[in-house]
C-alpha cells in the first residue's frame, strides 16, 4: 500500500536548547489530499482539516545543502530584493492554498522571481543548513530561532541577510501581493507592515457608520475587567478582534463560530471580543494595564481582523494569531490552552500536529 510519512517532533527546550526527538508515523495514502485535488471557487475556500502533500513551486530555489547565505549572495549579484523563506509543514492546508492560489497566480510569480530567491523550508526538518546570516544549524532550529511556530510562515530577508519581515498564515493573492508592495517599495525600511496596511485602506473606502458588530451570546459585556495579575480566574480567556463591515469576521461568526463543537469548547473559555475601533470604553487588560481596544490592537502589531489573542487563568499570553482560522485550526488552538501544551513548550504547529496524527490513527481503526 503507498504511504504519506508524517513526522512528529517531540520538543523540550532545556537551557535554551531545542531537544527533539523524531518519530515517524506511516498513514495511508488514502488520508492525504494531492496539491492538485484542492479546487477552490474564492480565496480561503478549502477543508482545513484535511491532510494535504505539500508540493513548492517548480521556480523555487533547490539547494541540497539549504546554503541560505549563498542563496542571499546570488540574489545580490542578480540585484534581487534578497530571499522569500516559506516555512510549511507536511498535510498543512493553509500552506498548499497559499502555494496554490497565491504564488500559483502567473504574475504574482513572476513579481517573487523577479525580486526574491524563493526557499521552501519544512518545520520540523532535522537537515543542516546554513542561514542567511552565516550560522549553521538544523532547519528546525532555523524555524524555532525566527518564531515560525505557525504554518504557512513566510521570512523575507533582504541581500544582506538581514531580515525584513515575517508574516503568518494563509495569504490571499490580494494581500501577498500588498506585502510584495510593501517590501519592493522600501516601505518596509520606514514603517511597520501594520502601518502600512492601516495606511492604504485609510486611502480606500471606509465602511458605514451603521454597520455593527455581530453579536454573540458567548461574549461577555462590559465593563471589561479583564485583570487576572492579582487574583486568577477559573477559566482561560479567548479575546477577539473585530471591526465593523469586515466580512472575514462575518465569515469567522457563520462558518467557525456558529459550529456546535467550537461553541461546546468555547464555554470552558471567558470569551471577549472588542471592536478595534474604540477608542473610549475602558479596558482592564489582563495584566491590570487600563487601555482602549483601539490602542491595544495598536499595540499587539496585528495587521488584520479577525484577531484572537489567548490567556491562561493568570493573565499570561499563550497564543496569538491575526491569521486565517478555519474549524481545524480553531478547534486546534482551543484545545492548545484547554490542553495547556504552552506548559511544554511547545508550539502552536507542533501540536496541530500531534493532533493530525492521532486523527488519522483513529480513521485506520
């Protein structure tokens, strides 16, 4: 019978060290979805919870000995920006929607070639490589050491190794190709991606005075005290980030929100959600700071909406994401905390993951 090996990293971090330990899962062909099976009818339409063979672009830069810094050398010569690094995972559906659907477009391809090296880079890979700054280590230590705690992640280093920029997430044509602005134009050297984006949609239409926020039984009302410094609460807390006549948080209430077993989690969760546009009702942080939605959105460098933020019961940040999440993905986060993986340290992917391989195990009983 064909096989698709998934790989599980077992990580423990011991003195700043990254100790891992591999073992390989064999799953049947039968559970995994071919890069070219996904058909898709608008950006984000696809399963998230399917396992799914990631296959780079035929125009990506391969390199046996994964020599980032030779590849920054060659893109200096050529007078290219510098390098696009995409950390993916195998069975990452987010990862094979991005390849598809956004570097899959002719000219979005043709703008990465023209400006970058492109490098695909799995997580959890124990191969040696060599970094764009000269450093030599495994390529999991690579995505450890640069936060690529979340597939897809894309790095962009410019043709002196330095990095740039680090976005994460499924990336719509639309808006890989406003990160690919940002960075051709040097904007990057001026302003954070977040002011940026603020920035150009400043210059679009804004959306109706009288478009309002969805409202939810789970969310709490205010006063927002949302102090946990002093004395812990009994559950963990899930703060989301919205924004009136966002349609991705219209998406995010219908198609994630409103499933039974989000819900059924959700009610072990103290649930928040403000608007990033208020500026006059007080919050209580959970760290006792007293701030506005607007200026704690501000602070997080959250460059999209919907935005969820995840606290244990003693006010400590242990998640966060502004990027796509879909049920899988969801379900994943919340058990993350439920769970309380953090405690381990490990990472967000690592125990999606983890969590891959044991639904896969089931569906072969």
């Amino acid at each position: 019978m064909a096989i698709l090996s998934l790989v599980l990293s077992l990580h423990s971090f011991v003195g700043g060290i990254v100790m891992i330990k591999c073992i390989k899962i064999f799953l049947p062909l039968a559970f995994s979805v071919s890069l070219l099976t996904i058909v898709t009818s608008r950006a984000g339409d696809f399963r998230d919870a399917e396992v799914i063979h990631i296959d780079y672009p035929s125009w990506f830069h391969n390199d046996p000995f994964i020599d980032m810094a030779d590849a920054t050398a060659k893109a200096k010569k050529a007078g290219k920006n510098g390098l696009m690094v995409l950390f993916t995972t195998e069975g990452c559906s987010y990862c094979a929607a991005f390849i598809k659907q956004s570097l899959g477009n002719p000219e979005v391809a043709k703008r990465v070639q023209k400006h970058f090296i492109s490098v695909g880079l799995e997580i959890f890979d124990d191969t040696e490589m060599t970094a764009p700054g000269g450093e030599h280590m495994a390529v999991k230590s690579f995505a450890s050491k640069e936060g690529a705690g979340f597939a897809p992640t894309l790095l962009f280093f410019d043709a002196n190794g330095k990095r740039t920029l680090g976005v994460v997430g499924y990336q719509s044509t639309e808006r890989f190709t406003r990160i690919l602005d940002y960075l051709v134009s040097g904007d990057y050297k001026t302003e954070s991606l977040a002011s940026y984006f603020a920035r150009q949609t400043s210059k679009g239409a804004k959306s109706a005075s009288s478009d309002l926020l969805k409202d939810d039984p789970l969310f709490i009302k205010p006063p927002y005290a949302l102090d946990r410094s002093r004395f812990p609460a009994s559950q963990p807390m899930m703060l989301l980030f919205e924004e009136p006549g966002c349609s991705e948080c219209t998406d995010f209430h219908n198609n994630v929100l409103a499933l039974d077993e989000v819900r059924n989690a959700l009610k072990r969760f103290e649930v928040v959600r403000l608007n990033t546009g208020d500026n006059t009702t007080p919050v209580i942080a959970p760290d006792g700071k007293r701030t506005t939605a607007k200026a704690w959105f501000g602070q997080t460098g959250f460059t999209r909406v919907p935005a969820l933020l995840f606290f244990d019961e003693k006010g400590n940040e242990v998640l966060r994401t502004d990027a796509l999440v879909k049920q899988q993905r969801m379900m994943n986060s919340l058990n993350y905390v439920l769970e309380r993986a953090f405690e381990k340290n490990w990472t967000y992917q690592r125990f999606a993951r983890s969590k891959a391989i044991e639904r896969n195990l089931k569906k072969q009983k």
